[in-house]
C-alpha cells in the first residue's frame, strides 16, 4: 500500500477502530452490570490466564502458559486465553501500515470479547500486561468492569516496557488490580511504593534443552545470540567489536531471529536461522552466548532477558551487559558483564580460557535451578492469585 493511498484509507480504518472500542466497551459495561459478583467466603477455585502475545511466539506461553498442569495438580482449574498468531503481528504491527495496524487493533478488541465475557466464571483472573495487545489504548475502562465480576484480578507487570510506553493507561489498570506480579526486583522496588505486589521470578520448563558439559570447542568457536529483530539492534551495536575479534580470532557467529541480518556482518562468519523446532539444538551448539542491551531503560532494567536464563539453564557461558540479567549473578563469578566497548576483549578472554567458560557454565546451572524453576516459584505464585484479603 502507497503512502497517499494509506493516508486516505488509515482515516476509515481509525473510525472502525474508534467505533469498535465504543461497541466492546459498551457491551463489557453491560455485561459487568448483569455479572457483578457479590461477596461470599468461599475460597478462589478457578483461575483465568490472559495472554498478551500469542501462544507461537517463542517465550510467550511460559509466563502464564507454563502454570496450568501445576494448579490443576492441585485441585484448582487453570484457563489460558490467548488470541492471534505471531505472524499476524508482524505482517500488521512491525511491517504494516497505519491502516493495517488500525484494523488489527479493531480486530483484538473483537477476538478478545468472547474471552472478556467469560470472566465471570473465574474466580480469579490474571492479566499479562493489558486486555487489549498491541492497542495503546487510553483508558482501562475495560479492565475497570471486569475486575466486578471477578474475586480477584492480578496484572502481571512483564518488563515495565509498556509503562514506559504509555504510562497514563498502566496507572490506571494498575490501580484497578487487587495486585500486581513482576518478575524483577528493579520492578518491585521501582512499583513497590505505589501498588500491592509480590515479585514471581520467571520461570522456564527444562525439558527441552541441551545442558552443556563439554566445554571443548568441536571446531571453531560458536558465538550465539537470539531474539527479536526489535532487540537485533543491540547485536548491532557491537558489530565492529565482532569485526576486530574476527581480525585476531576465528569463529563462526550463529543467531536465530526472524530475520536475516547477515549483509551486516561483513568480514565475520555467521550461521542464521529462523525460530523453528530445532531451536533447542541449535543453541545447545553455541560455546559462547552474548546478552547485549547497551541502553538503560525502565524497559531494559525492568527485565530478565530470556535468552540470559537460557544461558544460564543450559550453562553456557555468558557475557552480558549489566541489564537484563538476573539480580543473584555475580560478574566474573557466574557470567562476564561488559561494558560498551570491551565485548571484544571479553569475548577473547573467553575463546582463549577453557577453565573460565567451564567454571562459568558450571555454576550457573545450579543458579538456574535454584530460582527460575516453575517448582521453586509456584507456592509464591498460588498465594498471589488465590488468597483474599479478609
């Protein structure tokens, strides 16, 4: 679509939207009316999951996904509601035009409606982030019915990355939340103040990953990122240190991501894939995982990156920068922390010391098993969602 033709069609596209936020918010103030829940004593036995990305999206399903079989375990039922496909996003958010992004944000309102209206029949809901993805509504009116008709309403606070973003709107549905859940302590102490909330560590099933315990190269170094093209710009950010390691050192930089970026790395070997069902292999290959975030931002500061976890599971060695990592990490103890312009020399450091990848990789496999387990977590996540207050 042209730029003249989308100036025109964005116009209708913005009306239909509008439109259909009047439409669901008038139907959910109706439907709060008529399900308003009344006080009783009776403990919370069911549990509603509301996702925020969609359930093909690497990582998406492990913050509230991953819960299911432990609460139902236990006598509780367990709900995941979740909308959309992962190439819809990018097709209509990252790569599409104000028209596109316009009719999809109309589009969740509609898919997430069902769900809205089923509400009632949880006891307890808990919320990734908002309602409505990708949206960037102004106000939580939605979130402010809803949370009538159930006992309990719990928002989990993934990065604070869409506070930063919009801010208005994440204060008012986080004063509409009964509490709230964050997965870091930089988000406890930074909403500690303001809002009722109980820090969960994020959590990653094990099953499928390859834990490292040869710390020999099989031939050249692999140095391995993953991640999303938004975060590639951090991988960028280092490209010319990549370079000058290159001059002095032979390796291969392996990464997975959703799009290609090797015309970038010239004069360095690289290996790209897409997310696919061989993910776990591919970064069971990597010798060496870097965690690049080279700006500090409540969204960067706010967060455990995941591909740092993985690292940490699978006990790779690991250089990262000094955000985005978990808070029980020590540097040069459990990983290499970098500053901007000395990923190089770390880099070198590691390639040239077997001892040091091996020490690394070796005790953050128990750092990992300690904290970021579903087990270790879940008795701390059933006290958020299922206690009342008297």
């Amino acid at each position: 679509m042209s730029n003249k033709t989308d100036f025109i069609t964005r116009k209708f596209a913005y009306i239909y939207l509008k439109l259909s936020e009047c439409i669901v918010d008038f139907i959910v103030f109706i439907y709060a009316l008529l399900n308003q829940r009344k006080k009783d004593d009776n403990p919370i036995k069911s549990i509603g999951a509301y996702w925020y990305y969609p359930p093909d999206l690497t990582g998406s399903n492990l913050r509230l996904g991953g819960w299911k079989e432990y609460f139902e375990k236990d006598g509780y039922s367990y709900t995941n509601l979740h909308i959309n496909k992962l190439q819809e996003f990018v097709n209509n958010v990252e790569k599409g035009s104000w028209t596109k992004k316009y009719l999809f944000f109309a589009k969740n309102l509609w898919r997430r409606l069902p769900q809205i209206l089923r509400a009632h029949k949880f006891d307890s809901i808990w919320i990734d982030r908002a309602l409505i993805p990708y949206y960037p509504r102004k106000s939580a009116f939605l979130e402010k019915q809803i949370r009538k008709v159930v006992k309990k309403m719990v928002i989990d606070v993934t990065d604070g990355g869409d506070y930063q973003d919009n801010t208005g709107l994440y204060e008012k549905i986080y004063s509409y939340a009964d509490e709230l859940s964050v997965g870091y302590k930089f988000l406890t102490e930074y909403f500690g103040d303001d809002f009722k909330l109980t820090q969960v560590f994020w959590t990653i099933p094990t099953e499928k990953y390859v834990i490292k315990i040869d710390y020999s190269f099989n031939d050249i170094p692999v140095i391995g990122w993953m991640g999303s093209p938004g975060n590639f710009e951090h991988v960028r950010n280092i490209i010319p240190q990549l370079k000058e390691l290159a001059e002095q050192h032979d390796f291969v930089f392996r990464y997975i991501c959703r799009q290609n970026f090797d015309n970038e790395f010239e004069g360095i070997k690289t290996d790209h894939h897409y997310f696919g069902d061989d993910y776990y292999d591919i970064i069971g290959s990597f010798d060496i995982g870097i965690s690049p975030f080279l700006t500090e931002t409540l969204r960067t500061k706010g967060k455990i990156a995941m591909k740092h976890q993985e690292f940490l599971l699978m006990g790779i060695p690991q250089i990262c920068s000094p955000v985005a990592i978990s808070e029980f990490v020590e540097d040069n103890s459990d990983i290499i922390i970098a500053s901007t312009d000395n990923w190089n020399e770390l880099l070198e450091l590691l390639i040239l010391n077997h001892d040091l990848r091996e020490k690394l990789g070796t005790k953050t496999k128990s750092l990992f098993s300690k904290y970021y387990t579903f087990p270790s977590q879940y008795e701390k996540l059933k006290k958020v969602l299922v206690s009342i207050k008297n």
